[in-house]
C-alpha cells in the first residue's frame, strides 16, 4: 500500500443519468485505479478511488467536468489511506 492514496468525491450537478458512473468507471480503469462509483439519493455521486497520486490528480480533474452530458457543480474531494479494499473499479 505504500505510495497508495485514497480519494474520496463527491460530484454534484447534473451527474446522474448522464452515463457518469460509466464513464468514471472506465476513465479509472484505463489509468489502473480501483474503486468504486455510486449514485447517491441527493442527486450527487460519490467516488472512491485509489492509486498513486500523480494518477489520482489528473483522474480527479476528469472529474471535475466528467463526460459530455454531465454539467458539474462542485467536486469536493476528502485525500484518506488507501485501504486496499478494490480488486478493481465498480460501479455500485
């Protein structure tokens, strides 16, 4: 786990129903992140993902617009230990 870091989003706006999940999943996937990405009652969407952080900084931007249909508001990011749970990236 060392070098590994865990970050914690949250993406608001309109995230759902966008194919944002989707996309996230397969953005992280192609740069070796594992994870998780779920749609939450709120409206918003929360991902977790872990890697190194030169690979989470760029995935994080990414999220900042997400795909083309998206229109983000806000993505607040919590920086946590990595904690090794994902074999992979999920959607939940």
């Amino acid at each position: 786990m060392a070098g590994l870091q865990r970050a914690h989003i949250i993406v608001r706006g309109r995230v759902q129903g966008v194919f944002f999940r989707a996309h996230t999943a397969e953005m992280a996937r192609a740069v070796g992140l594992t994870g998780s990405v779920r749609n939450c009652p709120d409206g918003s969407v929360e991902i977790v993902a872990e890697g190194p952080k030169e690979t989470l900084e760029p995935f994080l931007e990414w999220c900042r617009h997400g795909p083309p249909l998206a229109h983000v508001v806000t993505a607040e990011v919590r920086w946590e230990v990595a904690a090794g749970e994902f074999p992979t990236f999920i959607i939940a």
